[in-house]
C-alpha cells in the first residue's frame, strides 16, 4: 500500500544508521588515538634494565606534578559518592592518556595541560558545563628506585586514584582544595610510573595537586608564606638551599605550595624533609618561574624556625595596555585599572597607553573604567609578553554621593564594596574622599541592580543594601553609618617584639554567642575591629606557626579600646594511633579544638603508616584531641600532654 512506502525508507534509514554508527565511532576512535599517540612517550629498556624515556618528569619530594593530561567534563545524575564507584568508561582503572574513548554518543579526547595545580574548570569547562560532572587526569613520572612515599592531594571536589592500575583510594571530602588534604601511602616502581585520578564537581571550583612526601617525616622540616595573594596554578616551585657559617651548601629541597583554607591569604609552602647533617646558619629561598620575576632571599636559621619568611613575589614585567573608544578610535586617557576590586596607580599617556609594573604576577584579569563609558572585564594572557588592546563602548552609568555618620558628619576614607548580581559583573572597591563624598563609575545599564557594604574605621558596616543605577538619570545619595565600638592593636612576638602580618583575630562575647567579628593584621601587625555593643569581648589570636593566644578585655564605646597582644613559641604534641589489638593505624586524622568546642581555632594532622603523628606548635599546657579514621569509631577529647606521647585507641565499627 502507499502507505507503507514512509514507514519502510524509515525503517531502512535506522538499520543502516544502527549499523554504521559503531562503525563510525571504531573509525574515528583509532583516527584520533592514532593521532594523539604522541602524547604518550613510551619508556625503552637500557643495557641495565631501568627504563630510560624519553621526555617525562621526574619525580621529586614536596613538589607538584605536572605535564597532565585531563578529560572531561562528563555530565552525572548521581551525587559525588555514586559518581566515584561508577564506571564512565570500560576498564576504567587502565585509562591512560592518549586513549580515546565514547560516553554515550559523545567522544572523548584528552587535553594537555602543564600546571602542577590544574584548575579542570578552566581548562575544560567554564559556566554551567562544569557544574555536575567528572573529569580524569593522567600523568607520568619517573621514580629513581623502589620507594614507599606519602602520596597528597589537594583537591576539589571528590576524589579517586589509581597508581600504575591498582586503586589507591577515594576521598569523600568536598571542600575547597587545600595543602595536603588527603593522604595515602603507596609504593613506587624504580621507573616510569602512572598516575589516574577521577574528580567529582558539584559547584564553583574544580581543582587538584598531587605531590609526594617521605613516610617517615611527621612535621614539616621548614614552613613559609608566598605573598601576594596568587593565582594557585601559578604558584611558584621554590628551592630551599641551607647554607652553613661560610655560605656552604648544606642542602637543597624543592617545594610547592597552595591554599590552606579559606581566609588564609597567601601561598603556604611545607617542606617535608630531615634536616642537614649540621644545624645551618642561614636559609636562602629561591624561585625561578616563567611570569616570575627571578627572586632570591636569605633568612637566618633561627627566623626559619619560628615561621618568620614571607617570600613577596613579582612580575617579570609590566601590564600593558592601550584603551580607546571602540568606535572612533580616540585615545582615553582619563581611564582607572582594577586589580582584584582595587583601583591602581596607573597613568595614561596622549595615545590611552598605560604600564603597570607593580600589577600582581598571576592576578589573570583586570577592568578597565572610564567616565561616561562601561567598564570592560580584560583577560590578561600569562604569562604578559603583548600589549592589551582595549576598545572601549559608551554608555556607562554613574552614581555619586556622601558617607556621613547618624549625626551628618562626612566620613573620610570609608571603603565602599560593590557586588552585583553574577562575579562576571564589574564590582569595584571605591574610598570617599576627605569630604567623605564618592564618585563610581562604569556599570552596565542592562544590569542595573547591585548591592554594596560601606565601611570605615571605628563604624558599623553597612552590609549587602541594594541601590540601582540609570543612565537616563545619574544618581546621587547619601549613606550613613552607625557608630560601633573600636577595638585596635598590635600582634608581635613575645620574644623580639617583631610585628606579625597575616594573622587572624577574632573577637566574641565569652559566652560566642554573638555574631564574631574577625580581622587580619596588616604588613605591621595592627588590626582594628568593631564590636556593635561595648561590653566584654574574648579575643583570639590565630597562628598557623604559633599557639593560639586569648585574652579578655572590656570595652567602652566612644574611645578607641586599644590591645596589643603578643605569640610566643609553641611546643609539639605527639601520639599513635592503633586498632583494639594493638596495630599501628595510618592516616587517621587528628583534630584538635583549642577554645573549649567553640572551633575558634582548629588544627588537622595525619598519623603516618606507624600510626604516628604530631600535632605542632601548640599551648605547653596540655590539651584535647579526638582520633577519626573511616571504619572506625572516633576517640573523641583525649587529653595530651607534650611531655610524652599519647596513645588512641580506635574500636571498629560494627558491621
């Protein structure tokens, strides 16, 4: 019948599309393997049998792989946990770079990246295409000798590891990536070595390092911060050299260093290592990074052991950049550049031409804003070796205004925060003038609501209020802020009166039951907080290299409550960690509460495969930790002393 001609031409079209399509996908498959295959440099046998590659990394103590190769992103319906024990791809703990490979009707090829912190949102997916998904990362490396090491990883979100095919672990932990998060031991061939990991992402940042330590270092040999705050795939590898009384080489190690948790500004840098056959004199630090200024810096031995270096990084050259209108062409030279939020120091010449030398070495974007035109967001090319090009559009929208306090008096210096309603927006930090008045410039008036936080010295913020900005009619208001209860002071060394930078003080009620008030000292240890009430205040000062200091003042409002407080040297804390029948457990994770369970201040160590671990630069006075291992029933406020080692218990769980 004539009608049956239809269903058949469509029957035939889906047999010869059933048919064909594995076909297409073996085909291209072994194209594009074929093609990639160079990727992969595969090891030849030497006369005395170690394998000699070609170009593949070397494996070295305390330094992040590199030269990745990443896959992904992969879309996932399971949450984070199911995604890890689910299989994307057949033989999955034989995946290996190069290989090419079909979920679903979609082809997956792998991607190159030379980052030894790899930012796979950045790299394979931005805006909703990372969000939800898993991606996997390989990379090669050599190993010197057979060896037993401690393999760490930063990593976010969830993760899972395969060495040379065999599965070394799965973490659980969703938190931002930090140093050192998670642990395994596993044991390295003399030779090239392969290295799997699939990372699970929910939201925002996707992100992993892996380095490998010594298994039988329990604390860090040497502990320093890399200033400013940096870009974390671009924190530099930093060589260590301990120089004896005559400037002789004692030692050398190599580190790399990256986030510690949030708050915590700065590259953290711990180097795992025994210390030289004789105590060094002096410590120099140097880095040598394409984007790095070369850097080179020497400590005494005794500012190393209290935790004393900030390494301050820089730019091997200026941000440069030449704005004009987009439509004429006509040079602006009344234009403002914003470094993360913060207006820089910059001045154009007759042709819209500026240089930045001081710009920070891996912020990767700026803004650029000028009257009357609407600012423009510019991705900055890493590392910098060309002029930016930046062609400005009209139509920005202005708002103006003044700072007062309750009573109508101008604030100087108050700090206005911008935000809008996506982090791609323009959302600058502007400052009022000696008249306490502001001008801001640049938004966009398609996106016309934002919402700011005024603050200044001595005054209640004023947080997260909505304003709207027009271009038909420019705005001007006028904000006004109550006035709080200042407390300022001084964070030094109980020893040497030297001020300490970068620490956090945080100030509550004895009871911390009020909202808590936190500040960071500045390059010279001072730091102002502003209670809304006076009253009594706890104050908490939080050291990654010194113990927690606390003290309790009163407080008065209408006068500055002035405190300084003082760090002294800390003692260490050491235990092990074994099963009911007496075997040593490793990588249980030993919390410790200092403030009564308030959680004011934390610190987080591993026990080693002997079960062994050290909790450092803690109060001498003894105090509280509890004993987590998975499978195991945690050991909760067991009281330590520092004068000998303390001994946890860990009962299994009951099936």
């Amino acid at each position: 019948m004539p009608g049956d001609k239809e269903p058949g031409r469509f029957r035939r079209r889906k047999f010869l599309k059933t048919l064909m399509l594995p076909n297409i996908r073996i085909c291209l498959a072994t194209l594009l393997a074929t093609t990639l295959s160079f990727a992969i440099v595969e090891p030849s046998e030497a006369q005395d049998g170690s394998k000699t590659p070609g170009n593949i990394q070397r494996l070295r103590s305390n330094v992040f792989l590199g030269e990745w190769q990443i896959l992904g992103p992969i879309p996932i319906e399971a949450d984070g946990i199911k995604a890890l024990g689910q299989q994307y791809f057949e033989d999955e703990r034989h995946f290996r770079g190069g290989s090419v490979r079909f979920h679903g009707d979609r082809l997956y090829t792998w991607k190159s990246v030379d980052s030894r912190i790899v930012d796979l949102r950045g790299a394979l997916a931005s805006g909703i295409g990372g969000e939800n998904c898993v991606g996997y990362a390989w990379t090669q490396f050599i190993s010197d000798k057979d060896q037993s090491l401690r393999m760490a990883i930063a990593h976010d979100d969830m993760c899972a590891v395969w060495l040379n095919g065999d599965l070394v672990g799965r973490s659980t932990n969703a938190n931002s990536s930090m140093l050192d998060e998670t642990i395994f031991d596993v044991n390295l061939k003399k030779g090239v070595n392969s290295l799997l990991l699939k990372v699970t992402n929910g939201l925002k940042d996707w992100d992993f390092a892996v380095r490998f330590l010594p298994t039988n270092v329990l604390s860090p040999l040497v502990r320093f911060k890399g200033m400013p705050d940096l870009s974390p795939p671009h924190f530099p590898v930093v060589g260590i050299e301990f120089l004896g009384e005559g400037g002789e080489l004692l030692d050398r190690h190599y580190c790399s260093g990256t986030r510690i948790g949030w708050g915590m500004s700065g590259a953290h840098y711990r180097v795992y290592a025994h210390p030289p056959s004789k105590q060094p004199s002096t410590v120099r630090f140097v880095a040598k990074q394409t984007g790095f200024a070369d850097f080179s810096e020497t400590y005494s031995w005794d500012d190393v052991v209290r935790g004393a270096v900030e390494l301050q990084f820089h730019a091997d050259r200026a941000v440069r950049l030449l704005v004009t209108d987009v439509h004429d062409g006509t040079p602006i030279q009344n234009a403002r550049i914003w470094e993360q939020r913060k207006q820089v120091d910059a001045v154009f010449d007759s042709h819209g031409a500026v240089s930045i030398p001081d710009f920070q070495p891996t912020v990767m974007e700026c803004w650029v804003s000028a009257p009357g035109y609407m600012a423009k967001r510019v991705l900055l090319n890493w590392p910098r070796r060309k002029i930016h090009k930046v062609m400005m559009t009209r139509g920005g929208c202005s708002v103006t205004g003044l700072v007062t306090s309750e009573t109508g008096m101008p604030i100087a210096n108050a700090t206005i925060q911008t935000a809008g309603t996506s982090t791609s927006q323009f959302q600058p930090e502007f400052q009022t003038d000696q008249n306490g008045r502001f001008e801001m410039h640049g938004f966009h008036p398609n996106r016309p609501d934002f919402s700011a936080t005024v603050s200044a010295r001595g005054f209640l913020p004023r947080e997260d209020f909505t304003f709207s900005v027009s271009e038909e009619k420019p705005m001007d208001v006028v904000w006004k802020l109550a006035e709080g209860v200042l407390i300022s002071g001084k964070v030094t060394l109980q020893d040497t009166g030297e001020p300490i930078s970068g620490v956090v003080v945080v100030g509550a009620d004895p009871r911390n039951e009020n909202q808590r008030i936190t500040a960071t000292t500045n390059k010279d240890g001072v730091f102002d907080l502003v209670a809304r009430t006076p009253g009594i205040v706890a104050l908490a000062v939080l050291s990654e290299y010194h113990p927690p200091v606390t003290k309790t003042i009163q407080t008065q409002r209408g006068s500055e409550n002035k405190v300084d407080l003082q760090l002294i040297a800390g003692v260490d804390y050491r235990g092990i960690v074994k099963d009911s029948n007496g075997r040593p457990l490793r990588n249980a994770r030993v919390m410790v509460d200092h403030g009564n369970g308030r959680r004011v201040f934390m610190r987080n160590v591993r026990s080693n495969p002997d079960g062994e671990f050290i909790v450092p630069n803690m109060p001498a006075g003894g105090l509280n930790a509890t004993v987590y291992l998975e499978g195991y029933v945690p050991n909760r406020s067991i009281s330590m002393t520092a004068d000998k080692p303390t001994q946890f218990v860990l009962m299994e769980e009951s099936k």
